[in-house]
C-alpha cells in the first residue's frame, strides 16, 4: 500500500461501534466493491466499499466482512473473507493479502477464504433473526443500470434466506461516519498536506498558453510523488469561461493570458479525502475586475467559514451563506437591491451567478455520508466553498478550503495552502523570475 499503516485499533473501535447499534440477534454483511472493467483485459483503478472499509481497513476486492455480535462463540463475533492466495494468481497479480496480514490490519482473528462463505453463513442464519446489508445509497448519481457486487449479495441473500427480516446498513454507518476519530483526522490532514504542494506545482507552471490538462499533470505528479492513494475526483483545471461551468473536467483548454484559472481538486490518502479549490492569474497578476471578484468569494469564505460550529443546522449555514454572496453580488453590480426586494423567493435572483451549496461532509467519500438534519457537531469535518460565477465575463471563482469541527469553532486544515492575492501573485512572480 502506498500510505502508511493505519492501526488496527481504528477498526476495532469502529465495529464495536456498529454492533451497539445493531438489532440483537442479527447478522450484518458488507461486501467489497467490484473491479470495474475497461476494454479487452484492462482494468479501471480498484476502489474499496467505504463502509467495509471503515470497519475492517482492508483495501482489495473479493473481501466481505460478516458481524454476528450475539454469536455463541467468540469467534464467530467477526469473520473476514478473502480471496484466495496460489501460485497462478502470484504469477499474474502478485501477492493478494495473507490471513495473517488480513487480521493484522483489520484486528479480525477470524478470517477465512472467500469460498467459505456460503457453508459458514448457513450455520448463522439458522441462529439470527435479521441481515443487515450495505447498498451504494448515498449515491448521488444514476446507477438504475448497474448491478454491483452490494445488490448481488442483497439479491442471493433474499433468495437464499427469504423469510428472515432486513436492515439496512447504511442507517448505521451515516450516523457513525460523520464524527471523525484522531486516526481519520490524521489521514485527512495527510491528503490535504500532499494537496498543498499540488497547488505549489501549478503555481509554479502557470503561465500564458499553458494547457489546462499540463496543470492536471502538476496535480498529479505531485500526488503520485507524495504516496496518495489517487486522485480523489477529476480535477477540475478550468480557464476563463470554463470555470462558469461547475462540472467541467475535460481540461483541454489553452489558459490565455489575462484569463483566470479555477482549480478544483482532491487528494485520497488511505481512503480519506481532501477537496479544495482556488484561483489564480494566468499571467501572474489579477485584473482588476478579476480581483473585485476574488475578494469577494475570499470574502464570503472567510466569514461564512466562521458558521461551521456545533450547533449549527447545515439549512441555518447555507441560507446565510446565501445572504453573504448575495450582499457582494449588490457590491460588484450584477444585481440590484430593487431585484431582491422584487424577487421570486423560490428563484432568488442571487442563484444567476452562485447556483451551488457551500457545505457537505468530507471523509472517506469526497461528499460523505451525513444526514443534513443534524446539527454540526464536535469532530465532522466540512468544506466551506462560496463562489460567483459571469458568464457574460468569463469569470468563475469559487475558493474552498476544508474544516475540522472543534468545541467552540473549527480549525481549517486547508490553512497553509495560499489564497490571498498577493501570496499568489508572489508565488508566481517567484516561480517565473
């Protein structure tokens, strides 16, 4: 693995969490993600099941993970299920994980090979009641036409058992996920840390008639370089008009000079995900038009950023964030006091140039699981990301940094990437002098 070891006590403590939620007499199964397909015998890049990966920390597929905490014997409690090791899949593939390595890293005594399952899950389900099982529910985009190793399982479990009762895992695991340890805080703090010298990568080679997709590579070689796991999404690398569209990604684009840049990305280090956003000049130093804006999102950040604190209702947070845009998109003249006064307040007339929420869960997903009707809360980690986007100018700026929830406040862990105007410029100025 590319990152450093995380201690097993992580996911000890994380699945003794789950089972005290659990119903009694019940059996929970979670299941690893499939490795996607690409063309001929090629792969796409394999990434875990979060749930399962939060309560065992094993990162390889064909892994499931069976809890039956009402067991009668002790080792029954937690079993793990991994594929198979021979000298065939060695020649091909190297070495999968060891049972040895499988308990070592998850704190799971029991494990077994994968085939193994079917006969050891006969003897539980004579005894329990109820199957929870995982499903990709937090999804946010379609996947009507999918069918996943989770909806395989859910399907053999209903044929196989249909008349025990079922729950779902995810009513656990979006309520335990929120609050991050010591452990998970560390690896976030470590994916924002290689985030940082990403964004000191494109400030170095930023300049008139770079390619989008050339400052993608900085991104990238620098996370390759510091041991991330991978990239945590798409790069959004958006010059000019490009950064008006929220989505874009197809990097391909010449930055010109006197246009601005949006950057828009992540970092996943052992699973756990920064997400972080700035702009900067192509030709080293900001319009003053392009400046106007920029402090005005900076702005926004700044003092919205000070709303993330326990307490505070994600609904409460968003509506005056929208209140502080609002108030500097009346300052940089793009709509008129006259214009809120006479509003559709179901199409506030701010939505024409800041669309988007500025608030959403950061962890093992990018967008992590959450339910948006609790309060904020000691130990969830956020990001505050406000943003103003002219199409008719061609500027997009959006600034985000990531947060971590503390007693009284938070804490930005994003602190030491730059984002005032002069350490930018600077920063350029330096890296082409």
């Amino acid at each position: 693995m590319r990152y450093k070891t995380i201690p097993s006590s992580l996911f000890v403590a994380n699945r003794k969490r789950f089972a005290e939620k659990m119903n009694g007499n019940s059996i929970a199964i979670l299941s690893s993600n499939d490795v996607m397909p690409n063309n001929a015998d090629d792969v796409m890049g394999f990434a875990q099941n979060n749930d399962l990966f939060y309560l065992s920390g094993v990162d390889q597929d064909e892994t499931v993970l069976v809890l039956y905490p009402d067991a009668f014997k002790e080792e029954n409690r937690e079993v793990l299920f991994v594929k198979e090791v021979n000298e065939q899949s060695k020649i091909w593939d190297g070495d999968f994980l060891t049972k040895e390595e499988v308990s070592t890293i998850s704190g799971v005594k029991n494990v077994k090979w994968t085939h193994e399952m079917e006969k050891t899950l006969q003897l539980f389900a004579f005894e329990a009641d109820t199957f929870y099982l995982g499903h990709n529910e937090h999804v946010k985009r379609g996947t009507a036409d999918m069918t996943t190793r989770q909806d395989r399982l859910i399907q053999w479990c209903k044929e196989k058992y249909p008349l025990h009762q079922y729950d779902r895992v995810a009513k656990i695991t979006r309520e335990l996920r929120p609050i991050k340890s010591e452990e998970e805080i560390a690896l976030i703090k470590e994916a924002v840390g290689i985030s940082i010298k990403g964004f000191e990568g494109v400030l170095n080679a930023i300049k008139p008639n770079v390619k989008e997709y050339e400052l993608e590579a900085e991104l990238t070689y620098q996370l390759v370089k510091n041991g991330a796991t991978r990239h945590a999404f798409k790069p959004i690398v958006a010059s000019g008009k490009n950064a008006c569209a929220l989505h874009y990604n197809s990097n391909d684009a010449v930055c010109k000079d006197g246009d601005m840049v949006l950057v828009d990305f992540g970092v996943c280090y052992g699973n756990y995900n920064s997400d972080t956003t700035r702009c900067i000049p192509v030709n080293g130093s900001f319009s003053p038009r392009q400046r106007e804006v920029y402090e005005s999102v900076l702005h926004c950040l700044k003092e919205g950023s000070k709303l993330l604190k326990p307490g505070v209702l994600s609904v409460n947070y968003e509506k005056q964030m929208a209140e502080l845009v609002e108030k500097e998109l009346v300052k940089l003249k793009l709509i008129t006091v006259d214009e809120i006064a006479n509003q559709n307040p179901d199409t506030p007339v701010y939505k024409k140039y800041f669309m988007h929420g500025t608030a959403h869960h950061l962890g093992l997903d990018v967008h992590d699981v959450g339910l948006y009707s609790r309060v904020f809360e000691k130990g969830m980690v956020l990001t505050c990301e406000p943003g103003i986007y002219i199409h008719e100018e061609g500027i997009g700026c959006r600034l985000e940094n990531d947060y971590l929830i503390t007693e009284d406040g938070n804490i930005n862990l994003s602190e030491a990437m730059p984002i005032e105007i002069d350490d930018i410029e600077e920063r350029i100025r330096k890296a082409t002098s």
